[in-house]
C-alpha cells in the first residue's frame, strides 16, 4: 500500500475511512507484485491497482464490504479453464489479496498513518503486516522506522514484536518489499521449537508482508551532453533522483538539464569518490573520452551499483577496455561494465539512444533477457529474488555485448 502514500496520506490526514487491498502473494504471470494495493473510501472514490484491471471489480467490491462489515479477509484470485468468464486473472497467475478495512476510529490506524506518512515524505519506512495466521491477528501491522523504532503492536508477546522488527529492518535496509514466516511465540522460522506435549511444529504459525519504502535510487550521469539530457528525462520517467557531473561549467548548467536533480560542476572521477552510492545506484558514463572515461570507471567498478555503463562504439570500447587493464583492473570488476551501453534497438536519436540505455537498466535490474517477448518461451514477468546481489547484473545479461548503436568515435 505505500506504492500509493501520497494518496492514502491526504485521506488519513482528512479523517475519510476506507478500505485497502493488498497483493500478498504472486504464483505464476501476474501484472502486479506484493505490494501493489487497492484502497476505495467510503464513498467509493478508489485509487491504485492490484492486477491492471483483471480483478480490480471483483477487489472493489470487498473493499466495500470490508467497509460495511469491518471484517479482514485474504481472497485468491487465480484464472479459471472451467469458466472462462469467471472473476479471474486472464494472464494464468495466481493473485492473493489482503484486505484490510480503516476506518477512522481504528485502533491501529496510527500505525498504518506513521509508515504512510513517512513514506509520502520521501522518509525510510517499512510496514509489516500480519497476511497469514489466526483471524485475530490477520491484518495487524507494525510500522518501523530506519533506526528500529516502531509503531503498533501485533497482539503477542514481546517477542514477536521484537523479532518482527528486526526482520523487517533487515528487509527495509535492503530496500525489499517480501515476506516471512515466523512463530507466533516469536520464535524465528526454523529455530528448534517443540510444543507443551512435547511434539514438533511442523508449519509457521504467521506470515508477514514486509512493504519497504526508501528514498530513490540514484543516477548519476557523467557527460553533459545532447544524450545526457535525453537519459536525465528518462531516469526522471523511471522514478530515478538524477545527477548530471560534467568538469565543464559551460555544458554542466541548469538551463541544458531542468530536469535533473543535481548537477555538478567538477572531475567526474573526483566527485564519484565523494558522493555517496549504494546497491540500487545506476551509473552511466557518456563522456567517450579517455581522460575522463579511465578514472571515472576505474573508481565506479570498485564501489557499490547495480548498474555501470559507459557510451562509445566498439573501437572506443576496446580501447578503455585495455586502459582499464593496465591500471589493474580484474576480470571480475570489468564484468561489471555495460559497454558499449545499452540495448541494441537501433537507436538513432539521444532520445532512443536513452531508451536503449533505460531497457537495459530495467532488464539488469529485474532479471530480462532483452530479447523480443514475442516468439519466446521466456516468463513475462521475472521475480526479483532471480538477480545476483552486489551490484551484478542477471546472468541473462553479458555485458558488453549491446550496442546502443547511436555513437562512433
């Protein structure tokens, strides 16, 4: 539900009760991830989306019920062969909905307003959700904030509050939005745990939706060029807080990129060492010239970022590629690197040459093939968990081996 805070903050803030429903749980091809969320107000006024319109009839409606009966209720929703005109997802996934009804006067709804308004402020927050276990518990969350404080209580023991926390800060950290099971004494999932007649317990007691919410990813452009401000418009699109760094204060202005975030005047491999970048960090390097291409990247394949790449045609490529070996560059560091960058689309213009870069980031960041969905056997939507960790890309993408095809030098 906090894929819609800016939205649900302005009706906590106006008093108005509603509804929200909540993806859960995903098997199969389904449009939307957990997290996605439906929330409809008492007057039937209804914002975002859990399936991009398959089931969004069928979820209204318990939402409005929820309303009417104050009740939280878990629903599957799955494709039928029998009838194909029941309510259900025409792509063959398999979506389960929590629904959860706010009211007002709710108990809890100082937690759900704590990580809700955090979250429409652009603040580190996480909401954990009780989305599988006894009817009493179903629904009840905690909102935690990036230093471990918290909001709410499950109705437990201590211990489950605590335990609760510490895994979902752990989830929140890493920026991940997922699920864990954990007794309901608060016990971790897996710890040797017997029941008072002396048997084992063989299932988790409860499951927990953990929604993260942290600050934008960044992306930091190198090059203050006609592609960079092409590539600024389309990180803006992709919900990026972009950095335009260019040593030349003539190119490096706010009148060539109004849209960028930041834009800095100073040696891009100077900045880069004081700037601070993490595993969601995107660098794209568009400068094509050695003096600035060689410690640019000598710097970036070192630190932390789930995506690196550096414009020029194969020529330029090569070349950088020996530069970058005989200052001691390994062969795992320059795997890191996406060069020529992007996708070959057969992108002509800064605004498909933009294009190619940002599939290719997509595709990096969710597992893509990159190749044409049409004719293929390979799933339409891939489950983030498929991605290696540290800042490497899928093993489905080589780097290296895409062209944007818009510059040669």
């Amino acid at each position: 539900m906090l894929d819609i805070a800016d939205e649900l903050n302005r009706w906590l803030e106006e008093g108005r009760d509603f509804a929200v429903a909540t993806v859960v749980a995903v098997s199969g091809s389904a449009p939307r991830g957990p997290g996605a969320a439906l929330a409809v107000d008492a007057d039937g006024t209804a914002i975002g989306s859990v399936s991009g319109g398959c089931v969004e009839g069928a979820v209204y409606d318990l939402c409005t019920q929820a309303l009417t009966d104050g009740e939280t209720v878990r629903e599957r929703f799955g494709y039928s062969d029998e009838d194909a005109f029941a309510v259900g997802l025409t792509c063959g996934g398999v979506l389960d909905i929590l629904v959860t009804p706010i009211p007002a006067d709710a108990p809890g709804r100082k937690t759900f307003q704590t990580a809700v308004s955090a979250a429409a402020r652009g603040e580190a927050a996480a909401l954990a959700r009780v989305v599988r276990g006894p009817a009493e518990l179903l629904g009840r969350a905690l909102a935690v904030r990036h230093d471990g404080s918290y909001e709410g209580e499950l109705g437990g023991p201590p211990s489950l509050d605590h335990t609760v926390v510490d895994e979902t800060r752990s989830l929140l950290h890493a920026g991940r939005t997922g699920t864990f099971d954990i007794a309901a004494s608060g016990a971790r999932w897996g710890s040797p745990r017997t029941e008072p007649g002396g048997g084992s317990h063989c299932e988790p007691d409860l499951t927990l939706l953990v929604e993260s919410n942290v600050p934008p990813p960044r992306m930091l452009v190198f090059g203050a060029i006609d592609f960079a401000a092409a590539l600024v418009r389309m990180g803006k699109f992709l919900g990026y807080h972009v950095t335009v760094c260019d040593a030349r204060p003539v190119f490096a202005t706010r009148t060539r990129f109004p849209e960028a975030d930041d834009i800095v005047v100073d040696w891009p491999h100077r900045y880069l060492r004081r700037t601070q970048t993490d595993d969601r960090t995107v660098v794209c390097v568009l400068t094509h010239d050695a003096k600035f291409d060689v410690p640019l990247l000598e710097t970036a394949l070192r630190l932390p970022a789930a995506y690196i790449g550096a414009m020029g045609s194969r020529r330029t490529h090569e070349d950088r590629d020996r530069r970058l070996r005989e200052i001691g560059l390994t062969e795992a560091e320059l795997a890191r690197l996406h060069s020529p960058v992007g996708l070959d689309l057969g992108a002509r213009t800064p605004e498909e040459t933009a294009l190619s870069i940002a599939a290719e980031i997509v595709a990096a960041r969710h597992g893509g093939s990159g190749l044409p969905l049409s004719g293929s056997h390979i799933p339409i939507h891939h489950d983030r968990t498929d991605l290696q960790v540290n800042g490497n890309t899928s093993p489905a993408l080589t780097a290296g081996v895409a062209s944007a095809g818009a510059l040669s030098v």
